[in-house]
C-alpha cells in the first residue's frame, strides 16, 4: 500500500492537502502514549512528594496531549479551509472553558456563602 493513498484528493477549492501519513499517525500515537503513561506513572509511583506539583504536571501534560491529539489527528491548522477550522475549534474551546469556569466559580461562592445553620436550631427541631 503506498503512501498516496491516505493523502486526499484536491478538494473543490483545488487544495491537495492530505489528512496525513503513516508516519504523521505513529508520532501522533507515541506521543499519546507516552503523555498518558507519564502521569500515570508520576500517580502510581508517588515520584512526587507533593500533590499540587504532581497535579500541575499533570494538568500541563494533559494541555500537550490535547495540542497533540488536534494536530496529529484531527489535523487541524491555519492552512486547512483557510483556517476556519481552527478558528470554530478555539470559538469551541473558549465557549467550554467559560462554561466549567463559570461552573466552578458559582458553586464555589454558593458553597462559601451558604449560611452555616448552628447545631441549636438542629437541636431544638428533634
């Protein structure tokens, strides 16, 4: 099987760019590999004595899988459709992180703000 196959034919706009190549696909697929073993590793060895550092490694590692999971196989960049695909999946990206941020931050100050009910009122209900 040659390599030409898994490029795609030129489009309606005349653009012969692939979808990638064998070997595009196997760095892709290492790369995801090795960026989950990591911090699986970093949990169940306890390499890290704090678990602050080793939750920030882990979240870091998780952003490069993500970058690497996009471009690897999703093959998304500035050149494929003129670079709306690209443009629609960061609009996406930041709609989510909005969203769980958002989340976060109400039921973190719900959850601060709630008032505390003393254990006399509890008490005096039985």
């Amino acid at each position: 099987m040659s390599t030409h196959s898994l490029h795609a034919a030129p489009g309606p706009q005349g653009s012969a760019r692939g979808h990638g190549s064998r070997r595009g696909y196997r760095i892709g697929a290492v790369l995801s590999i090795i960026l989950t073993v990591v911090p699986f590793w970093l949990v169940m060895s306890g390499a890290l004595p704090d678990p602050a550092v080793t939750a920030a490694i882990i979240f870091a590692l998780a952003l490069v899988q993500i970058v690497v999971h996009v471009v690897s196989f999703l093959h998304l960049d500035t050149q494929s459709e003129g670079g709306w695909t690209l443009l629609a999946f960061l609009f996406t990206a930041v709609i989510v992180v909005l969203t769980i941020g958002g989340s976060v931050w109400v039921m973190y100050h719900l959850n601060a703000n709630m008032m505390p009910m003393p254990d006399s009122a509890t008490s005096t209900m039985r």
